[in-house]
C-alpha cells in the first residue's frame, strides 16, 4: 500500500496530481513522510459577542460573503470573509491568500481559530486563522492542528484530511507481523532502549498528536531512523572498504624534520596534530579513510603536501583533485614551490590536469614555470609512474588517467564532488585500494560531520598560524556605501588590494548588483585612479587564468567577481572584500567569501551589503560578525535555523526532521553506535525491513 498512488485513494484531476507530483507527493509513502512543519491548537470555544483584543480563540460560524481584493496602497492581494454566528459578525481576513476566497463557500460553517485584532475603529477581526468546515471539538482531530508546508493550489488543509483518510486505512490492517503495510524497520531492542514509539503510533501522533509531548516523541523517532540509516549505510562502505588491502607507507622523522625545516613558517599544534594521525593511518595495512576539516586559511595544504611527499619517497603516486581549475592550478604552483628541487632537493615530476591544459614540471632542473605537454604523453607517463604526484580537476576520473601505484588520493573541497566521482579516483587501482584524504574549508557542526561522513574518521584543523588577526566584519547600510569605498580607496593606496563580490553576472533587476555593472561603475565612476578587473564562471578558463595571475602578482587593485572566488583563492595581499547582496549567501559560504581576506598578518575587513531589512537577515549577518572561527558559525547556523527552514533534503540529503536532530548530539552518537555494532555483527540480514531501506538509501543519497 505504502507504495500505491496517492491516485488510487482520491478522486484527483490532471492538474491536482500534477501540482501534487511538483511537490513531490505521488505516493501513500510520500503523503504519510510529508510531516507538519508546526502544529496550531483550537482555543477555547467563544462567541463573536464575546470576544476580547489579542486573545486566541476558535469559533463557529456561518460564511455570509467572501471576496479576493488588492490593499489600496502595497497592492498585497488578500482574500476576506464576513462570517457571523448567532451573536454576531466578524470580518476575517488572508494576506497573499487570494484563493481562500474560493475554497470558503457561503452559507457554510466552519470553525475558525486565531488571534482576535481590534482597529482604531473598536472593530474586531481575525487573521490567517486555521479553519476546519463544520463544527470541530478538539476531539475530532486531536488536540493539535497539523500545518503542512504549502504551495498554490496545496493546501494544509487538503493535507491534514488525505492523512486521516490513509492512517485511518491503515488501522483498519492487521497487527504488524502479518502482511500490513507498515513494517517495523528498527529492531525491537533498540526502540526500547532508547524509548522510541513504533512506526504505526509514531505515524499518528506525528500527524494528529495528543499533545506536543507526543509530537515531540513522534519527531524524534523519525530522526533518530532517518540517522541510523544514514549510519548503516555509511559504516557498511567503511567495512567494505577496510577489507582491502592498501599501501604501506613511512616516512623517517628525519625525512620529514628536513622537510619542514624549509618551510618558511611554523606548523601550528593542531597542523603536527593532523599529521601524525595521516601517518600513522598510512603506515598501517588498512587503506585510511579521513576527513580533514579546517577553517579557511588554517594550513589544510602543507598537511596535503606532506602526506604526498610521503607517498612518493615510498615509491608510490599521489593524486590531487579540486574543483575548479583556479584552486588546481593554484594547487600545481604550491606544490612546485614546496616540493620542486630547490626546496625539497628531491627530484619530483608533478603534473596537472584540467580540462582545458596539461602541464608537466621539468624535474630535471629547476626552469621556473611548467612546460605544456600533449594529453597522449601526459598519460603515459602517468601510467608507467614518471609522474609522481598529478593535480587537477574531475578531469581526474577519466577513464583514460590511469597510475602504475596510486597510493594516495587527496579531495580538496570533497562536498563539491558527488559520491560516484569520489569513489571513481579510488578505484583506480586493480588491487590494492589507496589511501583516502578528503578536505574541507566549509565548517559544518560536529553532529552532521558525524553523521554524513560517518565513513570518515575526522581531524579538526582548529587552530590559526600565528600572527593572523581577527578580520574586522561590519553590516553596512547603504547611506554608509561612500565611507565603505573610501576605506577601499585607503587600504589600496597603501599597497594592498580588495575584492567586490556580487551574487549574479549580469542585471537581472534594478536592485540587485551585479558584476558586470559593478565593474563598469567602479572602474569608470569611483575608483579611476585604479587598475579594475572583473572575473566570473562565464569566462574562459584562460582568460580566467589571466585575471587571476595579474591580480596575484599585484597588477590588479581591485577584483569585482561573482563566487567564483568562493574555493581556495589565495591573495594574501588582498585585507578587504566587499560583498553584494549578502541576504542571498548561506552563512558558511559568506565564510568562506570572507576568507578570501584572511591570508595574512595584515589587518582585513569584510563589508556585508544588503537589500533586505527584515530581521531574520539582520541575525544571520549579526551572527557572522560576531563568530569567532567557522566552526563556532557552523554550530550557531544550526541552532538559528527552525522548523522548516532548513535545507538539509537539499544539500545534504536528510530531511529537516533528521537536521532538527542534529542539534542533539546524543542522538547522533547513539545512531552511530547502534549501526556499527549490526555492521561489525554481519547481522543487518536479520531484520530485512531494515536492510532493504538501507539499500533504497544507498541509491538516493549524494551529499554533494
């Protein structure tokens, strides 16, 4: 049944179940997992006569007329209702409602419920009430009105009667064991221990609890399943991958003292922390599975490096992969400076892959700059192993790159790369399996690191080079703009450089700003006396390229760009980035923009610009200045976000249940405890309920 047409229980027409199919429900199981987002109660049963200014109530009453108007002033479209019982009458009203005024019929009666306002009039009246037709006792449904996410032509209270309408079919089944519908997928011994009602009751107090405390318990049931899924499926991949065989690999403390003696920096705690877990990962037989997460500018590549070095002084190859061609070519040039003959004196031949060139490094001397190479001999000398070490994009996964000893690869930005191109650059060996280090500069909280990247063992990067100062981050108004672009002005008559970032390449309205006006007026308009470029994903590569080499080297002051700036860019020189639009980025992406400013001991400035006043923006941004690192952000943007403001189903894969969850921590570790113990077992083929909603995961999850 759960996976009949919704078509098979309601009479629906082409355009409903198109509206339907838009928001995802086709099926009963569709319907019965699209969870309220909130739940109103009926108030105490008034009389229109009897009703007091700002107090929540229901009534019952008869529709006299409705009507779908416009305001005279904003021009919002509302739907009105006059509604009178034997009492008296009350004007209800819906703000961008319009079609409320044909869904009520006159001379019905409904129950309505909300919040009484009074005019300056002295008239009473009700707005966005929830409503029910007929005379409801709380009885009826429950104590609580389920609300449902919405969408034109869907309503809330369609939804909460085709759930009653299913869930009463399902009651009417057999007991579960029997051939129901609704089977149990966690074992019994784990719902008691951790207190979780079943699936059938969860079910029905999700949808019509008794009381919050039973919505609650309904909730959290969803959730904790939802992450035990996640956590089976991902500690399965763990134990498959562990029963191959991988590559040994050492490297002396000698080796490794002489290397870091060239660095002209020093490697902080948490960077020697890192490294030695790599090490002693890659020592063992067992391929290593890590994820290293560091905050934007906190040193994720010298660990890279040195984990690379390692692998080629065992003989063996390494592969780099990012995201885009600036971060790889970036990638290529560090680790020449790093890892060419001057600086290690070893004999190291690095190539670099993207789609649109193929380098190679001359190893034999130090020439200064890459030689450009055809594909053929690129890949063949990947394939004999005179390549140690290739840097590039997805290019990477090609099924023509092939390695004589891949031991080694590394994923920068690994959440840019789908699940398949991941695994794609790890089998690229017959035999043995390579060693696997995944980075990321995007802090997400402990809890979800925990639970989609439960595969992965996680090392924290959570500690600054010595010298960086906090960067200076401030929501600016737009009467401010002028003081912005003089502090601009300032810092690049000092010799440094600056950023403007705006959401979109071209005009797409007259309010928001976007690169290729901004670059037009700043260059022509406010900064004259200054070299102005602009750079955005619809340039070419080489051309991309271009720009970016001349604002490194400090030919270009100030660089009016699109996101494409978002991933690895590395101008220490450039102290002040200016972001347009700022409501339209996520708080880890803004983060991420801003560290682009947060390269070096100068004092940097971020400048959040905004068109919007409302207040949920102004704590968003709020919170941004105020954070300390990324992670303390990442925690915070979990703890901001409510019900049904999330986008975990969106980019992460889990629904916003499962990411309400994760603010309990306990949880989580509880559905990672319980998943290892059935994986480490062999004993998922014991509840095949189970097993086969792991498999349908497997086949939906990305995390991308």
């Amino acid at each position: 049944m759960l996976d009949s047409p919704l078509s098979n229980y309601f009479r629906l027409t082409e355009k409903q179940l198109k509206i339907l199919g838009k928001f995802g429900l086709n099926t009963v199981r569709d319907l019965l997992w699209h969870f309220p987002s909130r739940y109103e109660g009926f108030a105490g049963k008034k009389a229109i006569v009897n009703l007091v200014p700002n107090e929540r109530a229901s009534i019952h009453a008869r529709v006299i007329k409705t009507e779908a108007k416009k305001t005279f002033r904003k021009r919002i479209k509302i739907a009105s209702a006059t509604v009178s019982d034997e009492t008296g009458s009350l004007e209800i009203t819906w703000f961008n409602q319009p079609y409320m005024a044909s869904i009520l019929k006159a001379g019905e009666d409904y129950t309505f419920t909300g919040t009484i306002k009074q005019n300056k009039l002295g008239k009473f009246s009700m707005q966005n009430p929830v409503f029910e037709k007929g005379v409801v006792e709380a009885n009826d449904m429950g104590a609580l009105i389920p609300i449902y996410p919405e969408t034109r032509g869907l309503t809330s209270r369609w939804l909460r009667f085709a759930a009653k309408r299913i869930l009463d079919h399902l009651e009417a089944e057999p007991p579960l064991g029997g051939s129901a519908s609704l089977k149990e997928p966690i074992p019994e011994d784990i719902l008691k221990k951790y207190n979780l009602p079943s699936l059938r009751i969860a079910l029905r107090e999700i949808h019509f609890p008794r009381d919050l405390k039973w919505a609650g318990a309904a909730r959290k049931r969803f959730a904790f399943e939802e992450i035990f899924i996640i956590q089976l499926l991902r500690q399965s991949w763990r134990k498959e991958r562990e029963e191959h065989q991988s590559f040994l690999i050492k490297i002396s403390k000698k080796e490794l003292d002489n290397f870091t003696k060239t660095l002209p920096f020093s490697m902080t705690g948490a960077q020697a922390k890192a490294i030695n877990h790599i090490l002693e990962d890659i020592s063992g037989q067992k391929p290593m599975s890590r994820l290293l997460e560091g905050d934007v500018g906190s040193g994720k590549t010298i660990v890279a490096l040195i984990a690379s070095l390692a692998a080629i002084q065992n003989g063996f190859q390494v592969a780099y992969m990012a995201p885009t061609e600036v971060l790889a070519r970036q990638h290529f040039e560090e680790f020449i400076r790093r890892l060419g003959p001057p600086a290690s004196g070893a004999n190291i031949k690095i190539g670099l892959a993207t789609s649109s060139e193929f380098l190679k490094y001359p190893s034999k001397a130090f020439a200064g700059r890459p030689t450009h190479i055809a594909r053929a001999p690129l890949l063949k000398w990947l394939a004999s192993g005179e390549i140690q070490i290739i840097i590039g994009t997805h290019s990477l996964i090609q099924k023509k790159i092939k390695f004589k000893d891949l031991a080694l690869v590394i994923i920068d930005e690994q959440h840019r790369f789908g699940i398949n191109q991941r695994l794609k650059l790890t089998q690229k060996n017959s035999e043995r399996v390579p060693h696997l280090l995944s980075m990321t500069a995007t802090p997400i909280p402990r809890t979800l690191a925990l639970t989609v990247y439960g595969d992965l063992d996680l090392t924290l990067l959570d500690e600054m080079p010595k010298g960086r100062k906090q960067i200076i981050t401030e929501i600016v108004s737009q009467e401010r703009r002028a003081e912005a672009y003089e502090h601009i002005r300032r810092e690049i008559s000092s010799g440094r450089q600056a950023y403007v970032l705006c959401p979109r390449i071209e005009d797409t309205d007259d309010l928001m700003r976007a690169v290729k006006r901004e670059y037009k007026t700043l260059s022509e308009k406010i900064f004259l006396e200054f070299k102005v470029a602009m750079l955005h994903g619809k340039m070419l590569p080489k051309d991309k390229e271009k720009v970016m080499k001349q604002f490194r080297e400090g030919q270009i002051d100030l660089l009016v760009a699109t996101s494409v700036i978002e991933v690895g860019v590395d101008v220490p020189n450039a102290t002040v980035i200016m972001i347009e639009g700022a409501e339209r980025f996520g708080l880890a992406q803004l983060h991420q923009l801003r560290g682009r400013v947060m390269r070096s001991e100068y004092q940097s400035y971020c400048f959040l610009f905004t068109e919007s006043d409302s207040q949920k923006t102004a704590a968003r941004l709020k919170a941004l200045t105020e954070a300390k690192s990324g992670f303390e952000l990442a925690e915070y943007d979990l703890e901001l976000r409510g019900a049904g403001e999330l986008t975990g189903k969106q980019q992460w894969g889990i629904s916003d249940v499962a990411m309400e969850a994760l603010k309990n921590i306990k949880m989580v570790e509880a559905a990672r405890e319980e998943a290892k113990k059935i994986i480490e077992t062999n004993s998922l083929e014991k509840y095949p309920e189970l097993s086969s909603r792991v498999i349908a995961q497997s086949k939906q999850l990305h995390f991308e």
